[in-house]
C-alpha cells in the first residue's frame, strides 16, 4: 500500500521513517505547507516531495493527515476536492482528541477513516522514531481501516487497542495528564525547592531517583503497592504543615491529594482516614 503523509512535522516525519519497515507500507512522500519541511521530511526518509493535493491523493492508497488538529478538517476538505467517489483509500489523522467522524460522508462509501493515535511524546523530528516501537497506539474509525493498521502495527510490534470515537476526548485528556501533566507537577516542585534555597540543578538531581523509582514502582507493581507518604500513612499533623506553607499551591495539592488518599483508602482498609479527608476537602 502506498502511503502519502500531509504534514511533514514531529509525527509525520517519524511514522514516515518508521512505518514503511512493516511490510505493506510504501512510503511515497510528504506535502506539507511549507516546501522546506517536505523536502527535510523527504531526505530524512527516502521519499519524495508532492506539492499538489491531488497528486498525492492520485498517487497513494493511504494518506496520513500529520498537520496540527486545527488543520485536519481544512486538509480534508482538500482532499474531498480531489477525489472522484469511486477510489478506495484509507485517510487518517494522528489526533488523540478527534475521531474518525470527520471523514465520514455518504458521497465518498470507498474512503476508510481512521483515527490513528500513537500514544508518544514526538519531541523531534528526526530522532522520536527511534524508540516508535515501544508505542501503543489507539485506532477509531472505519472496520477495514482498523484491521489493516491493527495488523500493520501488530507486525512493528506495537500493542494496539481501539478507543470509541465518543470516549477520545477523555481518553486523550488522561493521557495527556499522565505524561504533560506530570512535567507540569515536576516544574512546580523544583520552583518549590528553589524557594527553599536549592538551585535548579540540584532541585531536579535530588528529584530524579525519588520520581523516577516511584513512577517505575507505581508501573512494575502499581499505584497501590508503590505508595507511600504522608497522606498513607495517615499523618494528619504533617498534612496540615504542608497546607499552611503552600501559598497558591494549596490547591493543586489538596487535589492530587485526594487522588492518593483514593489510593490509600484502597490498600488500608483498617485505617480511618476521615481528619486527612476532612483537610483535603475544606
Ligand atoms: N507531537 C506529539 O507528541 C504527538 C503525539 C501524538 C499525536 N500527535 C498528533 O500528530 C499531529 C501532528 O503533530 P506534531 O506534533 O507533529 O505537529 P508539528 O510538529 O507542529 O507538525 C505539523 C506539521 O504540519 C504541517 N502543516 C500545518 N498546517 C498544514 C496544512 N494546512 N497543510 C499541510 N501541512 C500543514 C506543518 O508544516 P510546515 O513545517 O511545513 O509549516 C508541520 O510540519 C497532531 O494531530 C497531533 O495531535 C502528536
């Protein structure tokens, strides 16, 4: 199968280099809104460079739409301008949030829409392909689209699952929680240990073998087992310092605290938590 990536960025420049290795994929080339960013995407992947839509629909029997969400739709409606309702092709897009939904059209019953998410961080577009086997990858949309990408990404060694295209919206808000979200909580507590003196470098040296063994634990032996802390261990008094120094942070804790005590109340059935609760929830 031929395959045509519209949007030569982070995603579409890895999946480029990465996906012809399955045996099915035939990587043709790149468009995308700049010439310079398909010609890089080219080199880097052995391909070429289209600079007409309707070439590269012409040309291709799966086309990836790798643009920026906000573009999806516009890519497709280019896309519809070119097809004659009789070919067969499969079109998806890379969002976690959006379904397949958009490509659905009763004038076009030969196109296959899908939904194709890895579940990755493309921090860069030449090197994020390197670690691309170890994605999951989440598929929505059309039955045939999905078989043909279950059995492709199965053949890379990706696990695959399908998402129901009315639960991607939160299912995309939970992985962005797990992986954005967490930096977001590491920025606030190396700005919290600077405010204690420490400097930035040793701030995030002290943090990493306590983040990086907890967050192992929570995936070796899960959340449960790896926990610990003063929320488990029911130690009100400490809890209750915490709240007073945290200033504009107090919230952010007391709701990630809720979710340990969550945790907590589950692997300590014997212990009453209600004065930890009754903080956590004033
Ligand atoms: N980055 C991630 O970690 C990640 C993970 C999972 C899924 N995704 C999904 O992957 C998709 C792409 O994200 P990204 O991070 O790769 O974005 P990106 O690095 O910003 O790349 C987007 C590319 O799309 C091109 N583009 C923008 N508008 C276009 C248009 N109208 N027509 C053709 N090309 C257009 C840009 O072209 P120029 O360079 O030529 O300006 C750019 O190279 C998104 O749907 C995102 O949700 C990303």
């Amino acid at each position: 199968m031929r395959l045509g990536i519209i949007g030569a960025g982070k995603a579409g420049v890895s999946l480029g280099r990465y996906l012809p290795r399955a045996s099915e994929i035939t990587l043709t080339g790149f468009l995308s809104r700049t010439e310079k960013s398909a010609v890089e995407g080219a080199d880097f992947t052995n391909s070429r460079v289209y600079t007409s839509i309707n070439e590269m629909v012409s040309d291709n029997d799966i086309i990836l739409i790798a643009t920026p969400d906000g573009e999806i739709a516009g890519v497709w409606e280019r896309i519809r301008g070119c097809l004659d309702g009789t070919k067969e092709m499969i079109i998806g897009h890379l969002s976690g949030a959006l379904s397949s939904e958009l490509f659905s059209d009763k004038d076009y019953p030969y196109i296959h829409g899908i939904s194709i998410h890895p579940v990755y961080a493309f921090s860069d577009r030449f090197s994020s392909y390197e670690k691309l086997n170890t994605a999951f990858f989440t598929l929505e949309g059309d039955p045939y689209a999905v078989t043909f990408w279950k059995k492709t990404l199965t053949e890379l060694g990706n696990k695959t699952a399908t998402v129901e295209a009315s639960k991607k919206v939160k299912y995309h808000a939970a992985c962005s929680m797990a992986s954005n979200h967490l930096l977001g909580l590491i920025s606030k507590c190396v700005g919290l240990l600077c405010d204690c003196g420490f400097d930035e470098t040793s701030a995030y040296t002290m943090l990493e073998p306590l983040v990086k063994n907890n967050v192992n634990g929570a995936f070796l032996t899960g959340v449960t087992n790896a926990l610990t802390g003063p929320i488990e261990r029911n130690d009100l008094d400490t809890v209750k310092k915490h709240l007073q120094v945290l200033g504009d942070d107090e919230t952010l804790y007391k709701e990630l605290g809720k979710a340990v005590l969550s945790i907590a109340e589950t692997k300590h059935e014997d212990i009453d938590y209600q004065k930890v609760r009754n903080l956590l929830w004033q």
